[in-house]
C-alpha cells in the first residue's frame, strides 16, 4: 500500500515552518528561512526539503494546508491595490471620519486612526441612491452615475479594485449588485467588493471599513494564491491548495481569494488551534498560547477548551469586523530591534530586523541588536543548532553588538542582553493580564502554552511574572502552528443584520433568518467539495441590553422554541456578568445580528508520543555557560536532547533542552518533566 503525506505550511516574518504527517502516522517537520520578495519560493522550498527527508515524491501530497502572511502584510506594508470606493451620495467620507473611540483621548497630537491611505478623498465618489433603515427604497440607483463613476476610477486613476458600500445595502443588498453587473460590464478584470456580501450588518465605518480592505487585500491575494497553487500543480502536487482562515478554520483557495479580508488573521489563527489540542492532550481546559516567532507575540485565550472567538479585531490600529480567533499580536519576537531614545532610554521592538537583514548574529547585514542576538549573549542559543542547522549564528557579532549599546548605556554587555529580555518578557505580560482580564478570567486559573521558535525561551519568566504556575512545551513547539493547520476544521461562517427585542420576536421569523444563513453555509461547504453528511451549523446571536452601543456574542445551543430564548437570555446575562462584572435582569435584551458557523472535522491528527529516553544522564549532549539573573552570574549547564527525554521523571532547574525547531530554557527553581504524549510541563517555584 503506497503511503500518503499531509503537508502544512505557515509562513511566518523570519521562518517559514514546515509540518508533515504520513498515512501510518510519521512526522516529519523543518524550518526554512522565509523569503519576503516572494514568499511562495520558501512554501516551494520547504516542501522540497520535506519530500525529500522522508523520500516520498509530491504526487504523495493528499493535503496541502497553508497559512499565509500576505494579507497582513499588504497592510503593514500600505501595499494592496489602487482601490476606489462608491458609497450613497453624501457619505463619501464616512471611510476618514471613523468614530469618536480614540485609543489615546486626550492627546491633540495623535496621528489620524482611519486608513486614509486605503482610498485617498479623490477615489471615493457618491452615487445617488438611498435605501433607508426600514429596508425600502427611497430613492432609485442611478445607474449612468455608476458607470460614470466605474470611468472615472478605472481610466483615469487606474483603480485596479472598487470598494461599493451603499446605507443599509446590509437590509436591500439590489443597488450594490447592480452597480457590480454595471461595472462588469464596462470593466471585467476589475475586482468588486461589496459590503453586502463582505459585512451584511449595521455600523457604517465597520462596514466600509472591512469592505474596502477586501477590495484593496483583493488583486495581491489572488495573485498570491493563483501563482502558488500553479507551482504546487508543476511540481506535481495533486492536492487542492486549502487556506487558513482568520476564525481559525480551512478553507480552499477558491473560496478563499473571495473574501481575502478573511485571511488577515491565518497565521496567528493556526497556533491558537494548535494549543487547543495541546490542552487537550495534556488535561489543560484553560489557557494562554503565547506564539513567539521572529516578528511578534501572538497570544490567545483558550477557556473551557475553546479558543476563544471574536467578530471583531485590530489590524494595526483598525477595527476589522470579520470572525477571528482572539488573537492580539504586539511586536516582541526574536528579531524585535533594542534601540535608545533620546533620552537614552531601552526599548524592544516594535520594529523589527525580520528575515533580511535578521538579527545581527544572522551575518546577513543587519546591524541592530535584537532579542535573539541577546539570547546568544546570554548563552540561551547554541550557535551551530538554530532552525536545526538551517541558520548558523555569529556569536562574536551579537557580542559586539550588544557591546556597542553597552557603551551607550555604562552597562555591560550581559546587563544589556538581560535588560532586552526582561523589557521583552514584561511587554507580553502586560498584553496578557490586559487580554485575560478585560475578557473576565483570573490569570492565575490558566496555564501556559508557549509556542513558536522563540516562545520556550520566554516561558519560565513570563509565566512567573504573572503569576502561572505551569508552562506546557509542545512536543514541537516552533512548528506548532503548521501542526495547528492539520488539525483545523473546514469551517465557513455566515451573518446577517437583525434587530429585534427578544421578548418581541416571533420564533419563526427568527428560524426563517437562521434558516437563509443555513442555505448560504451548505452551499460553501458545497463548492468546498464537503458532503453534506459531515457538516455541523452552530449558530450565534450578537446580543445586548437595549439601549447598550455595543454587543456580545451568544451561543445558541437549543432548538429555537419559547423556551430557548428564555434559557438564552439568562446565558446573555450569565456572559454580560463575566465580562463586565454586572449583569440588569430587569432590562430587556435585542438581538442585533445572527451567525452561523458550518464546521466539517477533518480526520482526527494526534501526535504520536516517541520512545521515551531512558534517563536525564542518558539525554545529555554537552553543557553549555549560560547567564540568569536569578543568579546573576553565568553557571555551566546541562544540555538535553529534547528526543532523549525520559517520560515522568522529574528534574530541578536549571537547565537547557534543545531540539530541531525550538530551545527551552528550565530557569533555577522550576522543575521539568516530560508527560506521556511527549509534551514538556514547566513547574514554576511556589514563591514566584
């Protein structure tokens, strides 16, 4: 019987991070550099190399899985399409106006928090046309309008996608499909989004806003993904090239490239879901992913077991209003720049050295320490065993580097080396009690899963700090999150606007509206070549108290009945009451939107717990001076094979464990051991 692969690939800011898993379940996994210039060239690359380790030939590829970064960075780089947008005359510049939330109040000099570089005032034109919030018609699309506006942005501003959100197209969708049959029809290659389809709910901004980054992410994503399914297809791969969605589920790419805004979150996404597997196998309900790669921090909640959900996230500064694993990202990562101000102050990141040049130990150019250049410093990298000799490090370079800011500083190069990481450390620590608490958890009820290359570097500080009392290393914990992209569910979520008093509405108007999202999901999975039988609808309700601005997200677990939204309401109050400490029973509560999410499983991946090592003494390679300012000196230590671990022997810090795609720091005082599927658990010391 000839043996099949599943193949995923995460394409992160330094590494891109290659997993396989074989039909009688063998693994195979590698780090390869990212290439930023074309980041498909590193996808091809490591599939290449992965093929080749465990000798099989690409027609062997049965799934290929893939999350991308193209479409964030399109817009940390301002480099999507030339987009122009048509909105209802008179609200030309809802897109620059935003709203009154500013994320610093009473500063007068803030920079403007609305993407004025998406669609520049001259690319923005008013159609006359009105459907006013009852859902009629006020007043009639004028369609010469439209094809004159289609002729202004395509011949002279040379729009290569046009952004339509119309007032209330979210309760009559007609005039915004009109005007892209009319725009089709004068101009086929140009890409239409519309907000019907992108965001069909209520608040203008929010919807013009994630509209218009569709259409602007539109043309470079599909690009992307055509250019990238043909590579596969040359070199011979017949799977169907399958995209990690923001909400943390699969998609193919056929589906994808029509809602590119959908996948700004796919890296970040795969980890969360990673580390819920991860909890799973090792009895952990609740926990913190903290994904540490060469860029940033990427951290999720995992409460109950689930990954935590949102309907809204920032992008940079943006409020994007599409389903998405919560996930907040802060730039803390191994390339993550040490720089003074002028005050001569220490600061870490947000900046970052990435892949080219990288850090400064790289030897590709770069000239700025970074995090990774002080983690050499203080003895935590071994030089010869980074990205499982991928990567070679230049030791005498990030001494000399971190000497030069020493000087600059009157410290020595240690002081500074230790400094950059405990700044680093307190930066994700301050991220994480502000995205646990404002959710409604305790802290100190999680446990810690750390992730990415960088991530078991971090663990045992960051955990202490916030007082966490265990740390979890996956058994491959700088490639989980391509693990993450094998273990996703096909998934494909569908809303609708939805206004009405609880207390008001009759039950069958409301399965009437689930109803209609329920077709559009069925004919998702549909087109994703998923059979019916293996498809499951969870459905969801944006609800609030009446009068409130803002709303929050309930599960509709029962058949829908009187009964049910009785049961439903107190959930309401129940999650109103976790979140902000308060909950009106008096008052009557709305919906505000509907949403369905149509899941299919995947076949069930585990990872396939090794032999384990018969002893400490038998895994130790060699000892290596490493510095901790618990002891303030450096002290020689062990070092262990990860693969050579004994399973539920313990053993007592400090210490260093290396493997293919990571390096775990054990810090004095926290104790180590290996549970049976191969995961590592971190003990922290009961003092802290």
């Amino acid at each position: 019987m000839s043996k099949d692969i599943s193949v995923a690939i995460d394409v992160g800011g330094t590494f891109t991070d290659v997993f396989g898993h074989t039909s009688n379940g063998e693994m195979a996994l590698l780090k390869v550099p990212t290439t930023p210039d074309d980041p498909s060239q590193g996808v091809t690359e490591g599939l290449a190399k992965l093929l080749a380790g465990v000798e099989l030939p690409a027609k062997s590829v049965n799934r290929f899985i893939h999350g991308t970064t193209t479409a964030t960075n399109a817009v940390i780089e301002q480099k999507g399409a030339v987009t122009g947008l048509l909105t209802t005359q008179g609200f030309e510049d809802v897109l620059v106006i935003g709203r009154q939330k500013r994320s610093e109040l009473y500063n007068l000099f803030i920079d403007a928090e609305t993407p004025g570089f998406l669609v520049p005032r001259r690319r923005r034109l008013g159609i006359p046309e009105r459907v006013i919030a009852d859902g009629s018609v006020l007043l009639a699309l004028d369609e010469d309008a439209v094809r004159a506006a289609a002729q202004l942005l395509c011949e002279s501003h040379r729009v290569e996608a046009i952004s339509i959100c119309y007032l209330f197209s979210f309760l009559d969708p007609s005039h915004e499909r009109r005007s892209r049959d009319i725009i089709k029809q004068i101009y086929p290659d140009v890409e239409i989004s519309l907000s019907s389809e992108i965001d069909p709910t209520f608040r203008e901004y929010e919807r013009t806003l994630v509209t218009t980054f569709d259409a602007y992410l539109r043309p470079k994503v599909s690009r992307y993904i055509a250019a990238l399914a043909r590579e596969l297809k040359d070199a011979g791969v017949p799977a169907e090239l399958e995209i990690m969605q923001s909400r943390g589920g699969i998609a193919t790419a056929l589906t994808s490239v029509e809602r590119p805004v959908s996948l700004l979150r796919s890296g970040p996404a795969a980890g969360v879901i990673a580390a819920e597997l991860i909890g799973e196998i090792c009895g952990e309900p609740n926990l913190i992913s903290n994904d540490i790669g060469g860029t940033t921090a990427d951290i999720g909640v995992i409460a109950d077991g689930k990954a935590l959900t949102s309907t809204e996230g920032k992008v940079l500064k943006y409020p994007i209003r599409i389903p998405m694993i919560d996930v907040s990202s802060i730039g803390a990562g191994g390339g993550s720049i040490a720089w003074l101000d002028d005050a001569g102050s220490l600061h870490v990141g947000p900046q970052s050295a990435g892949a080219v040049p990288g850090p400064v130990c790289y030897g590709l150019g770069g000239s700025d320490p970074t995090v990774t250049d002080a983690s050499v410093v203080l003895g935590y990298l071994n030089p010869d065993a980074i990205a499982g000799g991928n990567v070679n490090l230049d030791a005498d370079a990030a001494r000399a580097a971190l000497d030069e800011m020493g000087v600059k500083l009157d410290m020595s190069r240690v002081e500074v080396a230790a400094g950059i990481h405990t700044i680093l450390n307190n930066r994700m620590a301050d991220e994480i009690r502000f995205l646990s608490v404002t959710r409604g958890y305790d802290i100190r009820d999680f446990s810690l899963v750390v992730l990415g290359g960088a991530g078991p570097v971090h663990g045992g500080p960051l955990a202490r700090a916030l007082g966490i009392k265990r740390v979890i290393v996956p058994f491959a914990p700088g490639i989980l999150s391509a693990f993450g992209l094998l273990v996703a569910d096909i998934e494909h979520d569908n809303a609708c606007s939805f206004r009405h008093q609880v207390n008001q509405i009759p039950i069958a108007t409301l399965v009437e509206a689930f109803d209609g999202l329920d077709r559009l999901g069925n004919a998702d999975m549909e087109r994703d070549g998923v059979a019916a039988r293996r498809v499951e609808m969870r459905r969801y309700a944006d609800m609030r108290y009446v009068g409130q601005s803002y709303e929050l997200e309930v599960e509709i677990r029962d058949e829908l009945s009187a009964g049910s939204l009785t049961r439903l309401v107190e959930q309401f109050h129940q999650v109103h009451e976790r979140v902000y400490r308060q909950r009106n029973d008096g008052a009557e509560v709305e919906f505000i939107n509907l949403r369905t999410v149509h899941i299919a499983a995947v076949p069930s991946i585990r990872p396939r717990p090794r032999m384990p090592g018969p002893s400490w003494q038998a895994a130790q390679s060699a000892s290596r001076s490493v510095y901790f300012s618990e002891t303030g000196t450096y002290v020689e230590v062990p070092i262990f094979q990860r693969d050579r671990l004994p399973f539920g022997e313990e053993r007592a810090g400090p210490f260093i464990v290396e493997q293919v795609d990571s390096t775990t720091i054990v810090f004095p005082g926290e104790v180590a051991r290996v549970e049976p599927h191969g995961n590592l658990i971190l003990e922290m010391p009961e003092n802290g």
